[in-house]
C-alpha cells in the first residue's frame, strides 16, 4: 500500500494514526461485536464517544465553560443561514466583513433572507490583504460581526481579532483553520467551522457559541436550525453524523497525545507554511499575490508565470505522489492545501518537486 501526499483543499488529508486505529476497530468497536456505524446514537458506547469527542475539544482549545459545543449537520454553508436565524431574533443588522468568496458566500445567504451591512472588505486591495482594524465600521444596530478567519480559496487569512464594543458578538467561519494553533475563544460568540478540513471527515459541522447567544433565536425556524434546541437535546434532536463525530474524536486524540496540543501544531504548522512560501518567493516561475502578515498557514495559491506549463505540473506532480495541487475553479492556478494533518515531509517533498520542475522548464 502507498499513502501519497494530499494536499486537496477539502475533503482534505486525515491523520494515518487515525486511519488506522479507525481500520483496526471497524468491524468490532472495542469487543462490543458492532461497528460505530451500526450503534444506536442513543446507546451507552456512543454517548461516551460522543462526549470523550466533546471533552478533548474543549481541551484542546480551552473553550471556556459558559460555551456550548454543537456537532451539527449541513456544513459551514448552512451555518450561513442558520446564524442570522439564530442571532437576528431581537432585531439588528448583522455586519459582515468581506475578504473573499466565502464571506461573499455568507453574505449572499444572510441577504437572501435577512440584510447585511458590509462592515469592511478587501476588494478595494483586490483581494490581497484584510481590512485593518482601523476601517472595520460598524452599522449603529449591529446584531453581530461576521468574519472569515482564513479564506480558503484566496488563501488569505487574518494576522489578528476584532475587537468590539461588549454588545456586538464577534462570529468567525474557522472551517479551514480551526485547531492550526491556539486560539482565545472567549474573544467570539459563535465559532463554527465544517469538519472536512481540519476536523475529520465530511458531514460534521463544530459551532461553538456563548451561552447567554442561545436566547437571541427568531420563533419562526425550524427545529433544526435552532442552536438552542440543538443544545438543549445535546445535538441529538434527530440523529447524528455518528461515524463522522467519532473519528472527529480521534483526531482530537492525535492532536492531544500525539501531537502534543494545539501549541505544538502551531509550530508544526508555521515551519510548513513559511517553508512553502520562502521556496516561493525565491523562485522565477512561481508566485503567490498575498500580503505577507495575512499570508495563509493552511491554504497556499500559487500561479505559474506560463500558464501553458500548468497541465505539465498537475501531470507530474500527481506521478510524483503529490495530489489535488489544481487551484479552485474560480481562480485557476495552484493551490497546496497545509492542514494538521499533512506531514511536514510531504511540504518538504512537495518543493524538492517544485525546484526541480522549474529547473527543468527554466
Ligand atoms: C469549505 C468552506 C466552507 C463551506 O463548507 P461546506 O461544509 O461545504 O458547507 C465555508 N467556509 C469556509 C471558510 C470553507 O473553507
């Protein structure tokens, strides 16, 4: 068997440690004679994977206690949506900064069903930097801040948190940077993030949100939106992504013990993209367009100065093991994809290709 290199932006790399001890208790969840795939989600065994998963992310990153934990279904895109539906109960404009195609994402849902007022946004720089502090300007009804941590298209993340007046919760999409280093989550009121990049597989969205936020909920949603019906039934209103919780679980356990915590990964993390990105800036052919403090660790586009070299390097590459380098649709080029869960070995095979690449096509 050959594990090659995955640097696809999501559904993304999963830890082997975790592949594996997923393998060995497939068939047989510890002597229990089932699989987790097959246990009731209101059983004994799942609720302790369901809580022990709970418990090491609230380890992980110290969420503090008055913070509810909310395993969900429908991905960050639903969160666009169930957010303002959430949040908007008592009126208010929700505020949205914009830096990109996913807050754009974000903000077309919220506009399709309520407003939005654009506190910020980086189109003006095309793009290539996030607003600072200093021209964030909020709506004078401000329901809530939004924001995108790290732009996973773009490869554009935020070098730091908004500060707010006390009243204004803070809610950042962390789908694609969530657990890539220590964060204080008592600066926000709602974090949530789809599992597929940085969390385990597809099909799991985390939230993480202030308590005193659960009563700000609109009457008229559905059930299954409501983050405080969610919470009050411990995110089993119906049933779960079960198999999808449970390996979340473990990879939590790989970054607790294997790992060594989140402070450990940061500087797994800063190694890999500061090595990606030098080998970048030193090369001819190469190039990437984002302002160095706002500078991606998780999502790194690149462009190729001849496009006709493009289908050659994707060839290559993928011959050499390294996989899913395409860039998004939307903007073409290269994009390697660092999560937790790719190796520093593999960034470090991915530019010794890259070198010898351009050398050849110099
Ligand atoms: C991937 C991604 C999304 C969309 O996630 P889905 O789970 O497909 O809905 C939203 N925001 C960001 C920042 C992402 O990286």
């Amino acid at each position: 068997m050959t594990r090659h290199y995955n640097f696809c932006a999501g559904p993304a790399a999963l830890p082997v440690a975790v592949l594996e001890r997923a393998r060995d208790e497939l068939l047989d969840y510890r002597g229990r004679g089932l699989s987790v795939m097959e246990m009731s989600h209101r059983s004994a065994e799942f609720n302790e994977i369901a809580e022990r998963a709970e418990r090491d992310l609230r380890d992980l990153l110290a969420i503090p206690d008055n913070y509810r934990v909310l395993f969900l279904q429908g991905g960050a895109t639903l969160q666009f949506a169930m957010l303002p539906y959430n949040l908007l109960g008592q009126g208010g404009t929700p505020n949205y900064i914009d830096t990109g195609i996913w807050s754009k994402k974000a903000i077309d849902e919220a506009k399709r069903l309520f407003s939005a007022h654009i506190a910020a946004s980086s189109r003006d720089n095309g793009l290539s930097a996030v607003p600072r502090p200093e021209a964030i300007a909020l709506s004078d009804d401000a329901a809530y801040l939004h924001y995108t941590g790290n732009e996973t298209i773009g490869g554009l993340e935020f070098d730091y948190i908004p500060e707010l007046p006390e009243d204004v919760p803070l809610v950042c999409d962390l789908s694609s940077s969530i657990l890539s280093r220590p964060l204080d989550v008592s600066r926000f009121g709602v974090i949530y993030a789809g599992a597929q990049k940085n969390i385990g597989p597809a099909g799991l969205t985390v939230v993480i949100l202030r308590d005193d936020l659960l009563e700000r909920g609109r009457a008229d949603m559905p059930s299954l939106f409501s983050y405080q019906a969610m919470s009050e039934a411990g995110s089993m209103v119906n049933t779960p992504p079960t198999y999808a919780w449970y390996l979340a679980g473990l990879v939590f356990q790989w970054l607790k013990n294997e790992v060594g915590g989140l402070a450990a990964m940061a500087d797994i993390n800063r190694r890999k993209a500061q090595k990606l990105y030098r080998a970048i800036d030193e090369s001819q052919l190469y190039s990437n367009p984002i302002d160095p403090v706002n500078r991606s660790w998780m999502n790194v586009p690149f462009v190729l100065a001849e496009e006709r070299l493009n289908a050659g390097f994707l060839e290559q590459a993928e011959q050499a093991g390294l996989l899913n380098l395409k860039g998004h649709r939307s903007v073409g080029g290269m994009r390697a994809s660092l999560y937790n869960a790719v190796p520093e070995e593999g960034v470090e095979a991915l530019i010794g290709f890259m070198r010898e690449f351009e050398r050849k096509n110099a």
